[in-house]
C-alpha cells in the first residue's frame, strides 16, 4: 500500500507541474511575451478586394465597401445597378446588391446616368467640389451630372442602399 501511495503521490506531482507548465505558457502566450512570430489579430479595413486591377482594367476606382454593394458584369443579368459613365473602359459599371443595408464608396468620374435596380438607394455625386446625394429611382434611369440642364460633370462617390 505504501507503494501505492509514494505513486500516486508521483503522479500527483507530475500532473501539478504539467498543469502549472500549461498556464504558464498559456498566460505568457496570452500576453504575447512568448512568441513575437504570431500574426496580427484581424482588422477588417472595407477595402474593396481586387480594386488595382479594377482600377487598371475598368477605369473604376473601388475603394471601400461592406460586401453588400458588389461590381459585377453586366452580362450576369438579373436585378443590378448600373452606372454610366464617359471614363468607364468597357461599358457600364454594373453593381449587384447581395444584403440590405450596404454600401460601396469610389470615384467613377463623368457619370451621367444611373439605372435603379429594386432596392432603395442613393448616390452620392461630387461635381466642382459640391457633393450632392441624389436618390437612384428604382427600375429607372436617373440622370446625374451633366446629364441634368445646367450641370457640371459629376464623379460618382458613393452607392448606399438603405432597403
């Protein structure tokens, strides 16, 4: 018995000093005194991915957005935003809602029409440093810009759908 129990102290004592290893490594990790090789925590930023390729290919500056508001090809169809413009390379910039609320801030400049899909929304247009928020009628063309009797051109900055 005695045995026994010299044993089960051993092992008692083993597991204490795992155990007291363990939360001492835990808390310095914890505290990031242990390993300086760890990545940063995550910090979502809103930037639009894939924007300097955009940027290069389509003449649209994309800058932020909450993944709501999403630059997608005209020819996918369906219910989408479209912007036109006299700078854009290759068309117009259509813009496909995927949630409510959500936004996409850019610089598309020279626009002079936007097509509402069925979302409510507003664009928000900057021409001769006035900015102006104009709403976006759903299924139908709103002129912008120059397009509109006695106006500048217009660079489009923001699309923000509320519903």
């Amino acid at each position: 018995m005695r045995l026994f129990s010299k044993r089960l102290g051993l092992g008692c004592a083993t597991l204490l000093g795992l155990t007291t290893a363990l939360f001492t490594t835990s808390e310095a990790a914890a505290s990031g005194a242990a390993d300086d090789t760890a990545p940063p925590p995550l910090v979502e930023t809103y930037d639009y991915p894939g924007a300097d390729k955009i940027l290069a290919e389509r003449n649209i500056t994309l800058l932020k957005g909450d993944g709501h508001v999403l630059l997608v090809d005209c020819a996918s169809g369906g219910d989408l935003i479209v912007v036109q413009s006299y700078k854009i390379k290759g068309g117009d910039a259509c813009f496909r809602v995927t949630g409510v609320p959500g936004y996409v801030t850019m610089q598309i400049p020279e626009t002079y029409f936007i097509k509402g899909d069925s979302h409510t929304a507003k664009a928000t247009l900057t021409a001769k440093s006035t900015t102006e928020s104009v709403d976006i009628q759903k299924g139908q063309w709103t002129p912008v810009g120059e397009s509109i009797p006695k106006h500048d051109p217009a660079a489009l900055l923001e699309i923000r759908v509320t519903a």
